[in-house]
C-alpha cells in the first residue's frame, strides 16, 4: 500500500513530528480556503454518480476496506504509531475499529435504508414510505488521538449513505487520515468521494463547516462549541463528539483485581488521550486501602517505551501537551494533592509521562473539574451509593462512566447521567458495541455514533405518501359536521384496537 502525498513546489507545508523523538519525519500541504472549496466541488460532482449506485454496491466497497485495512495492518499500526507515539496495541484498537465498523455498516445498511413502510394518515387508505436520502457532503473534522478511527469509521457511515466526504484530520496526524484515504481507493471508492484536506482548523476546518451539508466533529468542547454556533446559523446537521471528565464507581462488593485491571486499561490506554478514558475514581471507603496498594504497584509494573507489543504506556501525542498535562498536575500538587505514583520520563523523551495516580486532590485544583487528557487520575473515597451517584453526576460532561461493583451494578449505572456506561470495564465494552448508540450527554456533545443513528444521521428522510380510493377529507358531498363526527367515533376505535 503506498502513502506518498504530493508537495511538490509546495512552501505552504506543515511539518509531521515523531513524538518519541521530535524528529521531523514528513510534510504536508496546508490547504488554503480556495483550495478546499475546490474539493468539495469535486465531491460534489462525485457524489451524484456515487448515490445513483445501489446500497448493495456501495456496501460492497465499504466490506473491501474491512479486508484492506486487515491486509495492511503491520504498514497502517507504523504510521499511527510514528505520528503519535501511541503503544502498538492501542494502534491496533483503531485498526479493530475501522474493520469493525465497515463490517457492520456493510451489512446493516441495505436494511437501514430500505425505503420503510410506515402506518399511513389512514389505515388502507394512505400509503406512506419513509425514504433516507443522502444529505450530499459531509464534512468531517477530527483531532489527534484516534487519527485512523475518528476519520475512516465516521467516514463509512456517511459514504455507504451515499454521501462524499470532505475530511480535515488533525495537523499533527495527517499521515494517518492520508494512510485511511488510500484504504478507502484500494477497496475501490472513487477518488473525490472521500478527500483528506490537510490545513489548519481555521482555515480549512472553518471552509468545511461553511460549505457541508452535515458536519460531523470530534474534539475539544471549546472547539465544537465554535462550529455548532456556524452549523447552527447554517441550518445543517451537526453531531459532536467532544471532552469528558469520566468517572468510575468502586462499591465495597466489587472484585478488587477486576477493579484495578478496569483502571489500568480505562485511565492509562492511549497514554489517557481519550475522550472516554477515566479520569476520576470514587472508591468505597471499606476497599479503598486495598484497591490503592494493588492499583499502585499494577501501574508501577506498566512498561513505559520501546514501542512493540508488548510496551503499555507510549508517549504523549507531543512534548507540549506533556507540559500541559504536567501543568495541571502541578497545579494540583501544589493545592496539596499527594502523587502516589507517576511523572515525567525525560530519560526516554519529554513526550513520555508515567502513568499518575493522586489522591487528597482539593476542589480548587483545575483538574478536579476539567478534563486532562493525558494519563492522569485521581481517587477519592466514598461511603454511600446515592453520595457516589451524586458526585460522579456532579460535572459539566457527560460522556462515559464506569461501574466496578457486584449487586447494584446495573441500578448504578441507570442513574449516570452519561452516553455510556461500562460494567467492570473502563470502556471497551460500550464503545465496542457498535450496534449501541455512542456519544455524550451536557457538554459532551450532541448526536451519536455507532448503530442505526450513527448512519441515518447522513440521511435527509423524505417521506411520501398516496391517498388512495377516497380523499383524506372523505366523500366529496360528505357534510364537515358528519366528517368531525365519523372521524371522532374512528379515534375513539382506534385508541381501542389499534
Ligand atoms: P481540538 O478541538 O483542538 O481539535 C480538533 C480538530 O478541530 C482538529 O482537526 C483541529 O484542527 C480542528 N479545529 C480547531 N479549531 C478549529 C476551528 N476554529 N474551526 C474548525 N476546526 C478547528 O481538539 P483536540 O485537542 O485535537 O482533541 C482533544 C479533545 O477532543 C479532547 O477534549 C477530547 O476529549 C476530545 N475528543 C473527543 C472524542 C469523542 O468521541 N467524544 C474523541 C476524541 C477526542
């Protein structure tokens, strides 16, 4: 599979950086307005010839890129984790997810968008169906973390819809969004269907918000916030999938070892940059000592660098944001937080953080409230479950939460005001049941992916019905005052019999 991309006479560029070691390993254009509304005239022009293919065509296409980016894994996981620095096996969890999508939209969407008939005005009478139209362009805008996941898994959806997409990947990850565009032409999808437009969000992502027929957004609250306001002026559709401060419940009956493995993997995947990963940990105070000692030394077990399989931890998606990370930590040390564990790891890079675990952190401290982003958590006790619900409740976002507990387990998690929960998970379980609905509550978003929303959210519904035998209104010469008096003994039976 070849990912080479043209800068040729190009000094508008924008330099790629290995994060492991600063390096500069490649460049890309940074795309101008003019050029970017050039693409979505292609993908205009595109996007008439690809609906008039049937679903079954479009799927088939879709089904080749579950087998492509199988086929291409080792060459795909390289350039992920070049640009990001991220642990192989968290690089493989994007390829798992884009086969996984493609599989399901592949075979869920000839179903999902069967013209569906539908209960007419009146029963034999009127026949309606419910049509899925393709809104047009989609344009995707998306961030760093997950640069094969957030771009080509929402990008499936829309094109099996019958839509083009018009994609702007993050600046510090355009190689991998480039890698998914190659993807998408080997399984056989016309070149102007999906375009990567590499550029920075000002320019580029601003272009696409002003010129798509439906935007779809992973990021920052502060940034979605921005492009909701200009889809909203616009009238377009808009889903959002933005932060998180994402709490975990511990109960006093939850296994402890299944509560310290759902830690690791929910707080420290991804080095933490993840929109659904753990930040905040409420623990029963009966187990508390015990979870912390066995928690501790799990983390402290967790290998940190190299970059192979068998590497838990890599490095942060850039020195800066390291430095961010670090701030908010400092921050809160310096409110009186105590640090269990974790730092800075300048022998293997200024990218790399150890896994952090706190404790005693105060209300004041930044991080109690906003979201870090990085491999960091803190722990507190709690002593009843309807204090617990409360105070994981307690927050801006709504995104994803999870449970660690034996009996109650469900009843907690049917009281979390969050998208997802996961029961002794972090949130694998949730994110990976792609037939589920998937996205935030409050300031975590709007809209959702994954299942039958996550594809007809791509769809203008167009419903058409035939009055048939008789009009709506009766028989011609039928008196009004008769008309109101049939019709009101017919609702009577109706909310009877049917
Ligand atoms: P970000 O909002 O800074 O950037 C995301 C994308 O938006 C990038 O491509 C960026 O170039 C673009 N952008 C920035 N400003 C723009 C503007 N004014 N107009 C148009 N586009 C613009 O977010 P980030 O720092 O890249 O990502 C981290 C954030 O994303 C975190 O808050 C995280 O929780 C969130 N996130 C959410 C999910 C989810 O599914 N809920 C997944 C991953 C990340």
């Amino acid at each position: 599979m070849s990912t080479t991309h043209q800068t040729d006479n190009r000094s508008d560029l924008i330099e790629v950086i290995n994060p492991r070691t600063g390096e500069v390993i490649d460049t890309v254009i940074s795309h101008s307005e003019a050029e970017t509304q050039e693409a979505f005239d292609r993908a205009r022009r595109a996007q008439r010839t690809w609906a008039k293919r049937s679903v079954a065509e479009r799927a088939k296409i879709i089904m080749r890129m579950h087998d492509v980016v199988l086929a291409n894994q080792a060459e795909i996981l390289d350039t992920i984790q070049l640009e990001t620095g991220k642990n192989r096996a968290s690089a493989f969890d994007e390829v798992l997810d884009v086969a996984i999508n493609a599989r399901y939209y592949a075979k869920k969407a000839p179903k999902l968008l069967r013209p569906q008939h539908v209960k007419g005005a009146l029963p034999v009478l009127t026949k309606t169906i419910v049509q899925h139209a393709p809104k047009g362009v989609v344009g995707i805008i998306s961030p760093w973390n997950y640069p094969l996941t957030l771009t080509l898994s929402d990008a499936i959806p829309a094109l099996i819809a019958g839509n083009a997409v018009v994609l702007k990947p993050d600046s510090q990850t355009p190689l991998t969004a480039l890698a998914g565009a190659q993807i998408a032409r080997e399984a056989g999808l016309p070149e102007d269907l999906y375009q990567v437009i590499t550029g920075p969000g000002a320019v580029v992502g601003e272009t696409i918000a002003n010129h798509a027929d439906f935007l779809m957004f992973t990021g920052s609250t502060e940034t979605g916030r921005k492009l909701g306001a200009i889809a909203g002026e616009r009238l377009i559709g808009f889903s959002a999938e933005l932060g998180g401060k994402n709490p975990m419940i511990i109960t006093a009956d939850a296994n402890i070892d299944v509560a310290v493995r759902t830690t690791i993997a929910g707080c420290f995947s991804n080095t933490g940059q993840l929109c659904i990963s753990i930040e905040r940990i409420y623990v029963h105070e009966d187990v508390a000592a015990q979870y912390v000692d066995k928690l501790v030394a799990a983390v402290e077990n967790l290998t940190i660098g190299g970059g192979g399989w068998e590497e838990n931890i890599g490095s942060m998606i850039s020195a800066t944001q390291a430095d961010n990370v670090m701030a908010l930590v400092d921050d809160a040390v310096a409110q009186g937080a105590k640090k269990l564990t974790g730092g800075r790891r300048p022998d293997l890079g200024s990218a790399f953080i150890a896994p952090i675990v706190l404790v005693d952190v105060p209300e004041a401290a930044r991080l109690y409230r906003e979201e870090v982003f990085g491999p960091v958590v803190y722990i507190e006790t709690f002593s009843s479950e309807a204090e617990v619900i409360e105070r994981a409740n307690d927050s801006e976002y709504g995104l994803n939460a999870a449970v660690c507990a034996g009996h109650n387990r469900w009843q907690i998690a049917a009281q979390l005001e969050v998208g997802t929960v996961n029961i002794n998970e972090g949130f694998a379980a949730a994110f990976g049941s792609i037939d589920a609905p998937m996205g935030g509550w409050k300031a975590s978003g709007t809209g959702r992916r994954h299942s039958d929303a996550g594809l007809l959210k791509y769809t203008e519904p167009r419903t058409i019905a035939e009055q048939r035998v008789l009009p709506i209104s009766g028989p011609k010469n039928l008196p009004r005052e008769t008309y109101a008096a049939v019709m009101t003994n017919l609702l009577r039976l109706g909310k009877r019999f049917l």
